[in-house]
C-alpha cells in the first residue's frame, strides 16, 4: 500500500482506535487483575532481557525455561537460583536481575508511581485505589503520601545498608567492586529477595557479626511492613501504635525468639553446622538463620547440612512469612495472629476475638482463615505434584515448595536439579505467592455487599 495522505491518516485513525481500544480494557480491569498483568508484562521483559547472549558469560543467554524462573524469582523477590548469579550472569544479567528485585521490593504500581512523580503526572482516583491494594492501606486517603514515604524510606534504608557494607567490603574487594556489592546486597536484602554476588550466599560471613547484624536489620525492616514503620516513626510509643502494627511487632518479636533460639537448639549437636563453629559464631549463626525465613533467603550455614527438625522449623516460619505491606511474602504474621487471637478467644467461651482491648472484625477472621486455607491447598497440590515429577527427598520437595510459594528462596540444594516440569511449576508458585495472597485479599476487601435475604441458621458439629 502507498503511503498517500488519505492513507496515512486512515493508517492513524485505526491506530488511535486500537489504542483506544486497548487503555479502555485497560482501565476497566479490577485492581487485583491490574497488578497481576503489571507483574506479568515485568516479568516478561525480565525474562527477554536474560535470554540476551549479553547476559551470560559463555555469551549464549539463558534459555526460556531458566530466564523465565529467573524473572519470576527476582520481580517475586524470591531468591531461588537455576543458574549461579554470581558466575553464570554477566554484570549486565546481574544488574537486570537487581531491576527486577527493586521493582518487586517496591511493588508495580509503587514503581509506577515513582516515574509518575518523577515526570509530574497527576496521579489519577483508580490509580490510587490500586496503590492502596497493593500497599494493603486501609483508607484512599493518605495513599499517595505513603506511596512517597515508601519510595523515600527504601531508598534511604538501602543508601544506609549500602555504606555500611561498603565500609566492610572495601577492606578485601577493589573499591568499584565493593561499591556494587554493596548497593546489590543491600537491595536484595532489604528486599528480602535473597540473591547474593556469592556463590554461597553468606556462607563466607558465617561468624562475621558486623555484615550479620546488618543484613538481618536490612531484611527484618523490610518485612515490617512500610506503614507499620511509618507508624512507629509518628508515634514513637507502643501504646499509641495502631492495633495492625502492634500485632505486627508482636508476632514478629515472638518469630525471632522462637527461631533463634530454636535453630540453636536443634543444630547444637550437628557436626556438619554449628559443631564446628565457636561458641559466640552459633549465637549469631542462630539468631541469621532464624531470622531468614521470614522471606529474606540468605544462609549463613549449608542449608542442606541441616537437621529434620530445623528443616520443619524453617518450613512454618517460612510459611508465616512476614507482614502485610511489606517487601515479603508468606501468609504473614498478622494472619497468623488473627488466627491465634479468634483460636483463644473459642477456646475461653469469648464471643469476640479480642487482642490491646480492641474487638476483631468477623471479615477479618474470615479473611485470615480464607487465605489460610487458599495457601495450604495451593502447597499441597504443588508439593504432590512435584513428588511425582521429582526424584528428591519428600522433604526436600517440601521445603522447597513453601520456600517458593513464601518467595523465601531458601533451598536444600535441590533447585539446578529440578526437571524442566519442575522448574515451570515451581516458576508458578513464585509467580502465585507473590501475587495469589494478594489477589485473594484485594478480592476478598472489594466492596461488601450486603445480603438482602439472611437463611435459617442450622449447626453444625465441629472438632
């Protein structure tokens, strides 16, 4: 066809249309729908731009399969590897795989609002309620003022880690590489993704308390939870915090202690781990690898060395998770606080579930049972699908799949082992952890409908 007039503006007016066309569609997706195809179109880029021969070095790129679980790892904030970061990716597949990880720690629609400011735009009502979902507000108001204090808060958190390692990593690496290290471990770690430069993770630092302490503090203020951070910064006092960061605080506290004091216990008399460290090296080899499971997947020790029961430890704090609106994932502690608060109050003859004189709505209960029941369901299936695809330890399978499903990336050795069936499934489960709990939640708070018609109330025998 020739370009004539005529049909070049018949060429623009098809084009406005299916442009049209394609924003309408757009705009009439729910939140919940926005943000899962937002994660999508991340990852897809993600994984075109790891297939690139400039990403690996043998100068091949990744395959579909491995760019795709790596994509989906890195946007899930996951941390689980097919593929070395440290040697098998270039330092351009580095940087792209820590892209993804700040787009994941932030979140799609908070990385969207990022450039929308930066540019100026004027964030649009429908855009705010999606931020709101996404950063499980509970109110529209405020929302593009916590969206602000989130984009400010993790960049000024990940400067701060970023100094601090570098003032370590510059005594054995040169100057330019202890810069990067740095900045890429700092990110990953405040965004619990658990990717390390270091073929071994951490293991390197396994007595080293100065990188110790700060990478826990960098991934323990990353699963808080930004509004439970911005609460305590306003209000300074635990009595005047509000009952979500109070319960936060709480849970998490509790986690900690029964982790590191758990792991210490049962590793205590394992020559493959501690039995070979010093006294003061188990103390804070404990308190890390108690402490990771809350979605942040670096190890100081072999994961693989350890025993059954810190294997079964590390599965349910890895399935709790950390809090609601933060950088991780898991069924998260206010949940599992929910659960236990309603669970006591049945237990006492309460017919409210009550927790710092405050009474717990119905729908909340409801919600933390629901996505409960949703992740349990969803492990179970994966983990006896994979025992069939599989040739690994049953626990080994398991842990694996909560580790993914929690976006944890903590892993018994078993992940560049999986068949390519394995990999694509355990790719999903990344893919539902970060955004299935979320996607439940957001459709779960849509707007309530009240019902016109209430049914005659019949029991049923429980227990």
């Amino acid at each position: 066809m020739y370009l004539y007039p005529g049909n070049i503006k018949l060429c623009r007016f098809i084009y406005y249309l299916e442009v049209n066309n394609i924003l309408s569609n757009i705009k009439s997706l729910t939140p919940a729908r926005f943000l899962t195809i937002g994660y999508l179109l991340v990852i897809s880029v993600g994984t075109f731009l790891l297939t690139l021969p400039i990403t690996t070095v043998d100068g091949r790129g990744l395959n579909i399969v491995d760019a795709l679980f790596t994509a989906t790892s890195a946007t899930a904030v996951t941390g689980l590897i097919v593929v070395d970061t440290a040697t098998y990716l270039t330092t351009f597949g580095q940087i792209v795989v820590l892209v993804l990880i700040q787009i994941g720690g932030f979140g799609f629609m908070t990385t969207s609002t990022l450039f929308a400011l930066l540019l100026g735009r004027k964030i649009s009502f429908r855009e705010r309620i999606i931020i709101r979902e996404e950063l499980n507000h509970f109110t529209l108001s405020g929302v593009i003022k916590l969206a602000r204090y989130v984009i400010a808060l993790t960049l000024g958190i990940e400067f701060t880690g970023a100094l601090l390692l570098f003032l370590k990593f510059k005594n054995t690496l040169p100057i330019s590489k202890a810069i990067y290290f740095s900045v890429f471990h700092a990110i990953s770690a405040f965004c619990n993704a658990g990717f390390a430069l270091f073929s071994n993770s951490l293991e390197n630092f396994v007595g080293n308390y100065y990188v110790n302490i700060i990478i826990t503090t960098l991934f323990i203020l990353g699963g808080l939870g930004f509004a439970v951070i911005a609460d305590l910064y306003e209000k300074r006092r635990f009595v005047t915090l509000s009952l979500n960061s109070k319960l936060v605080l709480l849970t998490t506290i509790i986690l900690i202690l029964i982790g590191s004091s758990g792991i210490f216990l049962l590793e205590s008399s394992n020559q493959n781990t501690f039995g070979q460290l010093a006294l003061e090296d188990r103390f804070i080899s404990a308190y890390f690898q108690g402490v990771t499971p809350r979605t942040a997947g670096f190890n100081t020790i072999a994961i693989g060395d350890l025993t059954q029961g810190s294997l079964f430890l590390i599965i349910i704090l890895m399935f709790i998770g950390a809090s609601p609106g933060s950088t991780g994932g898991g069924l998260k502690t206010t949940t599992i606080g929910v659960l236990i608060v309603a669970t006591y109050s049945l237990v006492i003859g309460k017919d409210d579930a009550e927790l710092f004189r405050r009474r717990l709505s119905q729908i909340t209960v409801y919600k933390a049972l629901a996505v409960t029941i949703v992740s349990l369901l969803v492990i179970i299936l994966a983990t006896l699908i994979l025992t069939i695809t599989e040739s690994f330890k049953f626990i080994e399978i398991f842990f694996e799949t909560v580790s993914a499903y929690a976006t944890v990336g903590l892993s018994t050795g078993i992940t560049g082992g999986l068949s390519t069936i394995g990999r694509v499934l355990i790719t999903i489960i990344m893919f539902t952890g970060r955004v299935g709990p979320l996607t439940l939640a957001m459709a779960l708070g849509e707007r309530e409908r009240s019902n016109k018609v209430r049914y005659p109330e019949e029991k049923i025998l429980i227990g």
